[in-house]
C-alpha cells in the first residue's frame, strides 16, 4: 500500500498569498502530510506575505520554498521545482484548488499496480461564485471538467488523442516522478503557451498510459464573470499579447514555429534512439500536431472563414454547413476521442439511469441550486452520472461526503469574490 510519504504536491504560486494560505490550511485539516514544494515568482511585497505564511505553516506541514524572479516562465518554475522531488510520484497543482487525500491513495496504489500507467487522476470539479453570497446555493456554480483516459498500447497512438486545446488533459494528475522530471525538461526553456503544454503532455504519453479513475480527485477555484484571480500578463504568449488568447493568436507568433520543430524533434528523442527513425517519428508528430490543431480551429470556423470575402454570404453559410456536418462525421469515425460517439453513449445511458431513478428532476428542480437540463445533461456526458452534482456531494451518502463537505466549507469562508486587478 503507498503512503502520501511517498508523493511530492508542487504548488507554482504568484502574488496570491490569500489563496496560498487558504489551500496549506485545507491540508494541514485535512492531514494531507506530503511533502509540497512551493515554487513562487511572486513580486516583493507578495513574497514577504508568503514568508510569513510559510512560517504559519512549518511546523504543521513539510514545505520546500523557492524564489524566481516574476518574469520567469512558468515551465522553467515547475522544472525547477520537479528537479527537487525524490518521492516516487509527483503531483503540481494549483495554489488555489484542493485535494482529496483518499483519492491521492487510491490513483497511487492503481499506478503501483499497473506499471503500464504513467499518470493517473480522477474527476476534477470547478468551483466558482457567480455574486455575492447569498441564502442557499444559488450562487454557487459547480461544474465537471472533460477530460479522459488515454490507455493505447503504441506511443503515437497515444499521442493522437490528445485534444486540443490541451489544458483539459492536464488535470493535475500523479505522475511517476522520473517520467514528469523527463517532460518537464523538454519545455523547460520554453514560455507558456498551449502548443508546449500539448508536447509537455505528449511526452508524458511516450512513456505509457495516462489514466482516468472514478473518484473526486480534485476541486478547483474557477473564474467567473464576477469573480477573476487570473492574471493574464503573467503569462503574455499563453494568453496572447493584444487578445483573448486563442489559438489562432498563439500560432501567429513568430516563436511558434522555432517551437514547433523543437519540441517534435525532443519528443522523438524520447522515442528512438536511432537517427533516421528519430527523424521519421519528427515527421509523424509535426503531422499528428497539425491534424489535431486543424481539426479543432476548422471545426470552430477559425481558419476557412477567412477564404471568403465580406459580401459572399451565401458561400459564408455553406462553407459552416459543411464545417459542421464534417463535425458530425468524426463522432462516429473518432468514436474514442473527444467528443467522439462513446462520449454520446455515456451520456444516453447516464441519462437514462438518472431519469429512472429521478435524481435529474430532484437537481434540475431543487430550489436552491441553480441548474438547467442543458447542464446537467453535459455534466452526465463528462462524468457518467450525477454523482458530482453540489447537491449530491453535499449529501451524507456521497461517498466523498466528509472530504468535499471539508473543501467546501474552507471555498465558503473565502471565495474571494472580487475582480483580480493586474
């Protein structure tokens, strides 16, 4: 049996000591006693408030604390902080989301059962305050994430169904340490941005399966319009210089390409040490990239849209016609990806049990908890069930009952609900 002894948490802070501070005092209640490395980049005045937090903290929690300056990437923090772990697993998370010990316990004895599993991880449900607090819990929104087992027996394969963009995959999983130090290293000089997270994650994938468990592995503090802890200037190309941050915005760069061909060849390195395969498994990842980024901008109408001129309307709808039947096509010849057909029969019989049963009329017309059709039939689609709905884990008979009713109460007392200001 593996013991939290025996897993690594690294937590990348900056300029956020309310958050930092709120999630040490989750672990220490929640007797989370492994190791955490606190990797900050925080500017002086924020670094000062989490030393004084980090003497709060010493003597109830084992804490390795370091300092980068502010301007330094994210990927280079983490591969820093991963380079100091000695403990068989390794997991990052955020410094404002929160664990669940007995699932850490669980997806550790599953990895050390299988060795074919790299990485594992469960259910990760975002939290968010919609308004202020008011009676009840309608203002309170909670929600699943996608995200999904890859488990093909062939690297490339593997690879193949990472999805696009590739935040969704990189749910804070556990990771065997050396496989994470070894990704890691391969975007360490790289800036944030979501083309290096996706050949982080494919790196990752070259050494064996990335596993989903059905367990609440995690709970994470999410925006809203209301409420924002984001600053999108501590990461400028992941976000995007002068927009939202898109993809689109992200490839327009002129570093995109140099990465590209880099982070390609340094997976392929992982994969063969022979020169001329390395050179042909180059070719087949820079393809597999493409397959995948295209397939997610054309199905969004980001790339043939821009064919047309302003005043060929009629040519602007049936190109989007065909944009989405060509949609509809990949459900079924896709059927194990994102959003392809076995996602769809998840949800059909998931609706099905929760009709039968009734508890999707008991969610959707609770009156304390705000919630649609069109909601929670996704939240099936992305779970399987109801299981994860607040209103269901709030209830005594959830089998994550006293761990999440834990999690909630600390999100309660601080939601910092407010605007984050750069």
């Amino acid at each position: 049996m593996m013991n939290l002894s025996d897993l690594t948490i690294i937590i990348p802070t900056i300029n956020r000591p309310s958050m930092l501070r709120r999630t040490l005092a989750y672990y220490v209640r929640s007797d989370i006693s492994s190791k955490i490395i606190l990797a900050d980049s925080s500017n002086e005045e924020s670094k000062n408030l989490n030393n004084d937090i980090m003497r709060d903290f010493s003597n109830k929690l084992e804490i390795e604390y370091f300092h980068v300056h502010q301007d330094t990437s994210v990927m280079k923090k983490i591969s820093i902080a991963t380079d100091m772990v000695d403990t068989e697993y390794v997991l990052t998370i955020g410094d404002d989301d929160y664990l669940l010990k007995s699932s850490l316990l669980s997806v550790m004895n599953e990895l050390d059962k299988d060795r074919s599993i790299v990485a594992g991880y469960g259910h990760r449900v975002g939290i968010r305050a919609m308004s202020k607090k008011t009676v009840g819990l309608g203002w309170i929104d909670v929600f699943p994430f996608y995200d999904m087992s890859i488990e093909n027996d062939l690297p490339l394969d593997r690879i193949r169904h990472l999805p696009v963009p590739s935040w969704q995959q990189y749910p804070y999983a556990i990771c065997r340490s050396d496989v994470l130090k070894s990704a890691n290293n391969i975007v360490s000089s790289c800036q944030a941005a979501q083309y290096v997270e996706f050949f982080q994650l494919a790196a990752i994938l070259s050494y064996g399966k990335w596993k989903k468990f059905d367990c609440l592995f995690a709970v994470c503090n999410t925006d809203s319009p209301y409420y924002t802890l984001r600053s999108k200037k501590a990461y400028p190309i992941y976000w995007g210089y002068d927009s939202k941050g898109n993809i689109p915005t992200q490839i327009s760069l002129p570093i995109w390409s140099q990465y590209i061909a880099t982070l390609t060849d340094r997976v392929a390195e992982l994969l063969t040490d022979n020169q001329l395969d390395r050179k042909d498994i180059t070719i087949k990842l820079t393809r597999i990239y493409w397959a995948i980024n295209n397939r997610y901008l054309e199905q969004h109408g980001l790339l043939s849209k821009f064919l047309f001129h302003d005043d060929q309307l009629i040519a602007k709808k049936l190109n989007m016609f065909l944009t989405k039947f060509n949609t509809y096509i990949y459900i079924f010849l896709l059927s194990d990806r994102n959003g392809g057909f076995n996602a769809w029969r998840t949800l059909f019989y998931g609706v099905l049990r929760e009709v039968m049963t009734g508890r999707i009329f008991k969610c959707r017309f609770n009156e304390s908890y705000n919630s649609n059709f069109l909601q929670l039939f996704a939240h099936i689609k992305r779970t399987g069930s109801l299981d994860y709905e607040l209103i269901n884990l709030l209830k005594v008979s959830s089998k994550h009952y006293s761990e999440f009713s834990m999690i909630f109460e600390s999100w309660v007392d601080n939601p910092c609900p407010k605007i984050h200001h750069d």
